[in-house]
C-alpha cells in the first residue's frame, strides 16, 4: 500500500518540489508557461479575439501572424482557406480557461486551440509573463 501511495504521489511531489526549487533559486520550471495557436478566418476577427483575450487578463502577449494557406479536410471534402494566426503566450494553468473563452466567442464551428508547453527560454520574458498573467 505504501509503494502504491508513493507511486500515485509522484506526480504531485514531483511538481511541489520544482515549484519549491523555482521559488529558491528564481530558475524557471519548464512547462509552467504555455503558447497557444488560435485560427481566425481574417485580420478583423483576430484582432477582437486577441483583445478579448487581453481584456479577460488570459494572456501576456498575443502575435496576430499574416494569413498562411489552409488546407484541411471539413465535412469528408479538402478545403482550402486563408487564415491568420494568434500566437498566445500564458500560464500553462489558464489554458483550459483560455480554450474555453475563445470557443465561445469564435466564429468557427470548431476553432483550432492547440497549446505547447514552453521547455525553456529568456528567464526575464518568462518572468514577464508569470508577473503579467493573473494566478488562477
């Protein structure tokens, strides 16, 4: 029972102890922040979407990248569309809430809302964005 426990404990030890770490020593734990890709059908709608993200404090920083071509397949036929891209820098926490958010206000039946973890990088942007991104 004791081996079961400890197994089933790992996880939360685990990331009590890196938080513990990251507190004392000020290093970053890789994965506390996350960037999420957000489709938009044009520039207009990207950019009120990236407000609203700004104004609900979801994000520290929001990229809006020019229109790519789409191919993918909707409904069994290939489709092919522009679109332009959010580029969403946030806490790793609040990305539920963020993918959330945008479903309700994005026009697209299923909107693309993919995050990655960020593995590393500059220890005073990812500070920016812990400073600027409330805790849940």
């Amino acid at each position: 029972k004791v081996l079961t426990l400890s197994l089933l404990m790992y996880p939360v030890l685990r990331s009590f102890a890196l938080q513990l770490h990251s507190a004392i020593t000020g290093s970053y734990v890789p994965g506390t922040h996350s960037i999420a890709f957000i489709n938009c059908l044009n520039e207009q709608i990207a950019k009120d979407i990236a407000r609203a993200i700004m104004d609900k404090k979801l994000a520290a920083n929001v990229n809006i990248l020019p229109k790519s071509l789409a191919l993918y397949f909707w409904k069994g036929e290939l489709e092919e569309s522009t679109e332009i891209l959010l580029l969403v820098k946030t806490r790793t926490s609040k990305i539920d809430e963020l993918s959330n958010y945008v479903r309700s206000i994005h026009p697209f039946e299923i909107p693309e809302i993919i995050s990655l973890p960020i593995d590393q990088g500059n220890p005073l942007y990812l500070k920016w964005i812990e400073e600027s991104v409330p805790r849940d």
